[in-house]
C-alpha cells in the first residue's frame, strides 16, 4: 500500500544483496534511483533502463530527483520497463520453476551417489 503512493524510491545503500524492497518497487512501477553498486546495476540497467543508478556524490542525485519529478514521461518508460523486467525474470512463476529445477538436479545427483 505504502509503495502505491510513491513514485520514486531512493537506494543510497552501498551493497544489497538482492534487494527484494527494490524488486517490489520495481513492480509496482515505482522508478527506483539507486546508487551504483552491483545488484543494482544488474536490476535497474541495461537497454532501455528500469532505473536510475548513480555513484554516491549528492549533486548527481539532486539533480536525478529533479529529473523524476520535471519530466513525467521518463518516470513512466522507467516504471514500465521495470515492472516487465521484474515480471519476466523475478516473477513467481520463474522462482516456482527454478526450485524446482534445483530439488530436480539434487534428488537426480544424490540417486546417483546411492
């Protein structure tokens, strides 16, 4: 509900593992601006962008918040590229299907050691 009525969610953090606030964010449409660190170069790049990722110096975000806020039709294609990346890679039913590859694989290799 909190993430409804927002339209940007900052990440200032400097390292996330893989950061499920960010994925949810992602989701509901939500630009995250994060800085630039691994996991969230992963997430939020690429072609076209899902996000916004920075180094740490707090003019660059200054200056991405104000982005957000003046140019409404790039908080949009962020939103929408984040929501189908997190839909096609993160969704349910990719997780559902990787566990069970994973229980698959290791119920096939412990068979095997028997």
């Amino acid at each position: 509900a909190l993430l409804a009525m927002i339209d940007v969610l900052l990440v200032p953090s400097e390292w996330e593992g893989q950061p499920l606030s960010v994925l949810e964010a992602m989701q509901g449409g939500v630009v995250v601006i994060g800085r630039r660190i691994p996991n969230l170069d992963e997430l939020l790049r690429g072609e076209p962008a899902a996000g916004i990722v920075l180094p740490g110096d707090a003019a660059l975000w200054a200056d991405a918040i104000a982005l957000a806020a003046d140019q409404p039709e790039i908080l949009a294609a962020y939103a929408r590229e984040a929501a189908s990346r997190v839909n096609e890679h993160h969704g349910l039913p990719r997780m559902v299907a990787a566990v069970d590859a994973m229980y698959r694989e290791s119920f096939a290799a412990r068979r095997g050691a028997w």
